[in-house]
C-alpha cells in the first residue's frame, strides 16, 4: 500500500510511541505499507521535527529524531514530482505533500488535517486519519483489496 504521511502525523509518531502515527511509521520502516516522499517534504520532516519546542515535546534526542527520518528516507519511494496541481489547499506545505501523493500515485495520504487534504479524493487518493487508517489496513492487510495496481 503506498502512502504519504503529512509532517503532522510524523510529529505524533515522536510525541507518542503507542500511537497510530508510530504504528504507521514502524509498518513504513518493516516494509508493510511504501512510504513515498521526495526531497522537500523530508526536509520538511526535518525543520518541523527539529524545531526545539517539537524536540521538547518529543522527549527524544535530535539524533533519535534525525534516526528515525534517515531510516525512513532510506526505505522510501523516492517521488519526482514533475507535474505540480497548484493550488490546491490554503498551504503550500500541504500542496507540496499532495503533490508527492498524486505524482507518487498514493493510495493514501496519512494527516491529522482532513479538511485541507479533502481535494486528494478528487485524484482518486483517501485521505484518512492515522487512527482511521489503521483500521482500513488491518482490515484489507489480507489482499489490499482497492488498491491501486502498481
């Protein structure tokens, strides 16, 4: 299954380690779903998750923090996204991670921000909850029935 997780999601997965967010990223980083990301949206990653307040909160070390996004940016699908559908929400950052989503052809994309993600149904991608997609996966784990072919 292959998904974009929005920057938001990601700052859940360092705040709670039992949460959906960092289920996702652990199903990312044992290869169960394929995480797509291009270079802005890592860097993204970056400078959100680095920020001293989120480093704070995370009660993790820059280093763990820095561990986690090279883990995930060495298992990922790299997206060149060569076709940019602007503007399609009231933030650049969320235009440049749909961007990933649709050029990277997404099943999903993983947010904490349903309202401004909502355009992503108009190219045939869900856009779920990290809670909510859990439950889709675990329920189409056996077959991924829907799924875009690859």
């Amino acid at each position: 299954m292959r998904i974009v997780l929005d920057t938001s999601s990601l700052i859940s997965a360092f705040r709670s380690s039992r949460g959906a967010s960092a289920e996702i990223v652990r199903l990312a980083l044992s290869g169960e779903v394929v995480l797509l990301l291009d270079y802005k949206l890592v860097c993204e990653y970056r400078d959100v998750a680095l920020r001293p307040q989120q480093v704070a909160d995370s009660g993790k070390t820059m280093e763990e923090i820095n561990a986690v996004i090279d883990a995930l940016e060495s298992i990922a699908e790299p997206v060149l996204v060569r076709i940019k559908h602007r503007p399609l929400s009231n933030d650049g950052n969320d235009d440049m991670v749909l961007d990933v989503a649709i050029n990277g052809h997404a099943y999903v994309v993983v947010t904490n921000n349903l309202k401004d993600f909502a355009v992503g149904k108009h190219f045939g991608i869900q856009v779920l909850t990290p809670k909510d997609f859990l439950i889709a996966f675990r329920k189409e784990k056996p077959d991924h029935a829907g799924e875009p072919e690859e």
